[in-house]
C-alpha cells in the first residue's frame, strides 16, 4: 500500500512523511479514527514508507510531499503483505478449526485475505462475516501478546525497521494489555507499534499514556464552491479572533459557527485543514495553491501563510483532526469549538 492510493488524508499523509523522513519517528502510535477514514490502509502505507529503500519526494509537484518507490524488493513484499519484519495482531474468535484460545497467528492467511478484498478498509463486522463468525464477538489475547513480545525481542530479518500494525486495539482483553506495557516502554531497536482503532474509550489509560495519538479524521466530505466562498470568510474572521482573543467576540463566532449543524461543521473544518495544508505548503515550499489560497481578503492572502511554519503546523493540523473527529462523535459543538479556538490561538502565536 502506497500512499498514493488512500484517497483524502493528505494533510496527515505529509505531516507523516515528513517527520519519517525528519528520523522523529515515535516506537508506539495509535491511529485513532473509524475504518472508513482509511486508518488501517495509513498504517499499513506508513510501514512500507518507513521501511522503502528508494523513498519519492515530490517537491511541490505532487499534493504529496513523499511517497514510497513500489518497485523495490521491500516495497513489494509490503504489497503482498509479505514481507518478514511485518506483524499483525486483530480481533480473533474460536471458529469450528480454532481452538479454545485462539489467537492472530492462526488465523494471518485469512486475515491477508480480508484486507486484499476489501482494498484495507474493511470494518470489524466485515472481518468477522469474513470469518463466518457474524454472531461472536472478536478479543485479542494474551497469547497475541506473548507472540508480540517473542516477535518483536529478536532482530529483523532484513536489517528493516520491525513493524506491528494491531488493528481494533481497543479489542484487547485488561490482561492481554497490561502485558503489552513493558514492550511499549521498552521496545527493541528499531522497532515500531502502530496502533489502529476507533475507540479512545475502549482503551486502558495505561496504554495511551505510552503511545503517540494521531486522529485520522472520516472522510467522504467535498467543499462546493459556493460553500468555499462562505467558509472563506469564516475562517479569516476566526484567524483574526485568535489573535486577539476577545471572549465575547470570539463567544459569538463559536455560536454562529455551531450553528451550522454536524455536517457543514464538518466541512468547515476540512476546508480549515486545505487551507492550513496550502499556507504550510507556501511557506515550507513555495508552492502557492491558488484556488486554496484566496479568502477573499487580499491582506489576509498575503499575511496569513506566514503563520504556519514548522514549529506550529503538526500542532494546528492534529487539534483541526481532533475537532473534526469529535464533531463526528457528535461532541457538543459550542465546546469542541472553545477549545479548538484555544488551541489554533496557542499554536499560532507559537510559530
């Protein structure tokens, strides 16, 4: 899986690549986000980029800043799912040839099976119709864990970062998670957990305090013209507001906005992370995306790039993810909006 082939996401995407690419990269994430945000795909498109011995970098010439080759021996193993420093841990029940305690290792065939038919972004129930298991409800276990730790204790076997992806993480049992804790605070070399799921709340406090969380926003939302133009200017009245933090100003901008209802909200907060992805661009890069650039305000057009740099860009993007993903969970809007706009405000006086 390549990045190229997630549609959307490309404002993560990037911010991904670039910190790989920056050699930040952090030995246990979470990609929290429901499966139709494409967050197992991301996942799995982040292993093979990390992992890519001719990784692509685009310079302006793409939406994309990076991408991994495809053609190299590592890329194409990635592809089959194949390749040896890959591990995979999901949700398993007992099926008529499993046993009592069944765990991801027996079932990895069907699993490759699952993700290839469903292009990665099939949802548990799929997983488990897949199964032939509709009516039982899928664990990971200890056994999985103990498999992990013995995995992840020995050396590649191709001088690669080793990779496990564990999809519905928020499926692990208390037992199995709390044998996992010494592997996330003391990983191996080289060694990378990438954690999928769509509940925060299904999982032990214990388990986010130890990972990185990246909110993978839902996707399937496209900004009409018309609709451009009027978040156009909501956006410039709200950067502005930032800046000064009048509350009472501010108060009114936050109830007109949550007046929107859940899904014009939503797209607000898309046409939010275009604009900030194209500022970042011209600023970083000197890529100017005209058609994202225009607010309709010519001193904003011109002032306003500047704000977002390298020091504030991964801060404002991940709280617009969040603020989005909380909207979609059907958050109090006036709230998530609060502290949202305390947030960007903190973040851009940051740059």
């Amino acid at each position: 899986m390549r990045f190229k082939d997630i549609e959307g996401q490309r404002i993560l995407i990037n911010h991904l690549t670039e910190i790989i690419d920056s050699g930040r990269v952090s030995h246990a994430q979470l990609l929290l986000g429901p499966s139709s945000s494409g967050s197992l795909a991301l996942a799995i498109a982040y292993a093979q980029y990390l992992n890519c011995e001719n990784r692509q970098h685009y310079h302006g010439e793409s939406d994309l800043r990076a991408d991994s080759c495809g053609e190299c021996p590592t890329c194409k193993k990635y592809q089959q799912l194949m390749h040896t420093d890959l591990h995979f841990v999901f949700p398993t029940a007992t099926t008529s040839s499993a046993s009592s305690s069944p765990c991801s290792n027996e079932f990895i065939e069907q699993f490759r099976d699952f993700l290839n038919n469903y292009h990665q972004t099939g949802t548990e129930d799929q997983w488990y119709e897949h199964l032939g298991i509709e009516k039982k409800q899928g664990m990971i276990r200890e056994r999985d864990v103990d498999n992990i730790v013995r995995e992840l204790g020995l050396k590649s076997y191709e001088g690669s970062y080793k990779v496990l992806i564990m999809w519905m993480a928020e499926r692990m049992n208390i037992v199995a998670a709390n044998k996992l804790l010494k592997t996330l605070e003391e990983p191996t070399d080289r060694t990378v957990i990438l954690m999928v799921a769509e509940s925060r709340d299904r999982m032990l406090s214990t388990i986010l305090s130890r990972v990185q969380q990246i909110v993978v926003p839902g996707q399937g939302i496209e900004v009409s013209g018309s609709r451009r133009v009027e978040y156009a200017a909501m956006f410039v009245s709200w950067m502005r507001l930032l800046f000064k933090l009048n509350m009472q100003t501010l108060s009114a901008w936050v109830d007109k906005a949550a007046e929107l209802g859940r899904e014009p909200l939503k797209l607000f907060l898309k046409f939010a992370q275009e604009s900030v992805r194209a500022c970042y661009l011209k600023t970083a890069a000197g890529v100017e995306l005209k058609d994202e650039l225009t607010f309709g305000d010519e001193k904003f057009n011109s002032s306003f790039p500047a704000m977002i740099t390298n020091n504030n860009v991964e801060q404002i993007c991940n709280a617009l993810n969040e603020a989005q993903y909380s909207i979609e969970r059907n958050a109090y809007a006036k709230i998530t909006l609060m502290q949202l706009s305390f947030r960007l405000s903190k973040a851009i006086k940051n740059r």
